[in-house]
C-alpha cells in the first residue's frame, strides 16, 4: 500500500480549522403587555346574574317537574288507582 495514503501530517501542519459555533445564550424578548379589559360596569354585572337567574330557574322547574311526577304517581298508588 501507498503509505502517502495515510499521511495526514499536512493537516497538522495547515491552520487550525475554524468552527463557528451558534450563540446559545438565551435571549427574552421584552414582555408583551395585554391590554387591559375594561372594567365591568354595574349594567354587566346585572346582565351576568340574570342569565345566571335565567339558567337556575329552568334547572329548578325540571326539578318541580320531576317532583310532581313522582309525587303523582305515588298519591295515586296510595288511593288504589
């Protein structure tokens, strides 16, 4: 075998090779500041308690339903129909 093949001593000789290494340091950008939401008006907290009014009524009706329906059933059955 050629032993020129394996010689690498020009590349010891040669400048070092140069490397460029990416920056890794961190970087924050600056906060991003949010808007601010408005502030609730007295008309928006009643808007928001009478749709929260609104949903209880109908859960408490379905409930008086159910009561009646069973309490029907067992009035009757109490009177021997």
């Amino acid at each position: 075998m050629n032993d020129h093949a394996y010689d690498i001593s020009y590349l010891l000789e040669s400048e070092p090779a140069r490397v460029e290494v990416p920056d890794t340091r961190v970087t924050r950008a600056a906060p991003t500041t949010l808007p601010k939401p408005p502030k609730p008006s007295v008309a928006d907290a009643q808007e928001a308690m009478a749709r929260e009014l609104l949903q209880a009524a109908e859960a408490h009706e379905e409930l008086i339903r159910q009561y009646l329906r069973f309490s029907g059933s067992t009035v009757q059955e109490s009177f021997g129909q």
